[in-house]
C-alpha cells in the first residue's frame, strides 16, 4: 500500500502537468491539432498506461475545441483531427464517459459523415458501459435528427429504454418512430403494453388517442396490401384506394398524419418540422 500512494502521486502530478502544457501551448500559438498516432500503436507504446493516454488524447482534443473562437463557421477545418482524436481516447479508454459526451457535442452536426463517425465512437462506449442509456440515445438521435433514419432511430432507443434507470418515453419514443418509419404493427403492439402498463390516467390518455390513430392507420396498411395482391403493385396514391379496398381514407389526426412513399406508409407528428441540418 505504502508503494502504490507514491506511485499514484506521481501519475496525478503527470496528469495535471500534461493538461498545464496542453492548454499553454494552445494560448500562446495558432489553433492547430494534428492527427494521433492509431490507437493500436498508442497501446502498445503506453503498454498498461494506456488508460492515460486515453485521458490525455481527450484533453489534447477538449482544450483545443474549447480556446477555438471560429467554431460555427469552419467546422470542417478541424473536423478530422477532432475526430480521429477523440476516436483514439476511445479506443485506449473505452470506458471514460466524458469522450463519448465531447464527441457528440462537436461532431455530429457537421455533416452525415461526422454523424455517422460519432455513432462508431459512442459504439465502443456502448460496448465497454453497458448499463449506460445516455450512449445508446446518443446513438439514436443521431439516426432520427440528423440522419433522418426514424427505424434505425427506433432500435436505439427501444435498447435505451431497457437499460437501468432508461426512461419509459425514450421506449414511448421509440414506437412513434417506429410507426414513422413504416412499422405501424409493431408500434401498435408496443404502445398496448406502454397502456396497460401505465398508472397515470393522463398518460393512458394519451397512449389511448395514439392507439386509435395507428389503428386507423394499419386499416389503411391492409388495404394497400389488398390492392397490391389484386393489383400487382401499390397504389399511387391512398386516394387509389377509395371506393374498392376502403370507403374513405381516414383522419388519424389531430396528433397523426399519413404519409404515402410508395411503398412504405408512415405514420408522421403533424407538428414535425422538416428542417435542415446541413
């Protein structure tokens, strides 16, 4: 014991003598951050130091993130040493949190590319935290808010909610999306059991109007199906339908709204906004 206190002492003195350097070096010049060695190379080199190295590759990339005054104009400048930093922190501490939460506050919303990297960094942290909800949400909306892939989108929180202390609206979330990228039955089933689960008769309320819409929506999904046995192919638009395989297209609102891209149906918030994120 009396030789390890000396030890980590020591290692602690490093630490903040290494986050010191960092962030003179980074006040005195330009803003520059070169690209890491790989991250198998680091663990060798570091050999059982390579939690610190990770920690290190972390500052280097926060302290540079952080003294950048030009961040909303020119991301792609620093974009791939960020991220090829950050993904090396990953790589050598997979279980330090705070990298996945630097990695979603700065690279996502550059471009699907970035998105994407971001999910394969926060992928390892789903692999060495796996109680952690937060990493699989992270996940998730980057699928539904950036890279517009509601069912993808779905997966992850549906994992989300499960975890420990996951939230039931990410679980209540996840059915929405589902329904939106096509899988009305399996929302519909999902949003019965949030129901006959749920004690708070507000909320039941709520499950109960969105109930009804898929209802009405998979009705619609039948008659699709109807029309494209009889017919060889699905209709090109739901007004196809009508008289044959429905009397009428039904209003699932005021919540839900249809949306017909032959040949998936989704079942769309009226009040979604359909922005750009580029």
């Amino acid at each position: 014991m009396s030789a390890k206190l000396p030890l980590f002492f020591l290692l602690l003195f490093l630490y903040g003598a290494l986050f010191s350097l960092q962030e003179s070096r980074f006040s005195e010049g330009s803003l520059q951050l070169s690209h890491p060695l790989h991250p198998t190379a680091q663990k060798i080199a570091l050999g059982y130091l390579h939690q610190l190295g990770g920690e290190a590759q972390f500052i280097k990339a926060s302290v540079f993130f952080g003294g950048l005054s030009y961040k909303p104009s020119k991301p792609l400048e620093y974009a791939e040493p960020l991220s090829r930093r950050l993904n090396a922190a990953a790589a050598l501490h997979p279980q330090f949190i705070d990298t996945y939460f630097l990695c979603q506050a700065t690279l996502p919303h550059i471009n699907d590319e970035y998105a994407r990297y971001t999910n394969r960094v926060i992928s390892q942290g789903m692999t060495a935290l796996p109680d952690n909800f937060v990493l699989p949400f992270f996940v998730g909306f980057n699928h539904f808010y950036y890279l517009d892939e509601p069912l993808e989108a779905a997966q992850l929180f549906h994992l989300a909610a499960k975890k420990p202390n996951g939230p039931i609206m990410l679980e209540h979330l996840a059915n929405i999306l589902s329904a939106e990228g096509g899988n009305i039955y399996a929302a519909l089933i999902g949003l019965r059991g949030l129901y006959a689960n749920e004690k708070d008769e507000q909320v039941k309320k709520r499950y109960a109007e969105e109930i009804t819409a898929f209802e009405k929506a998979v009705t619609v999904l039948e008659a699709i199906q109807r029309h494209e046995k009889m017919t060889g192919a699905p209709p090109a638009a739901l007004s196809d339908l009508v008289p044959n395989y429905l009397p009428a297209i039904p209003d699932i609102g005021p919540i839900f709204t249809l949306e017909w891209q032959p040949p998936h149906l989704g079942v769309v918030r009226v009040d979604k906004k359909k922005v750009s994120h580029r």
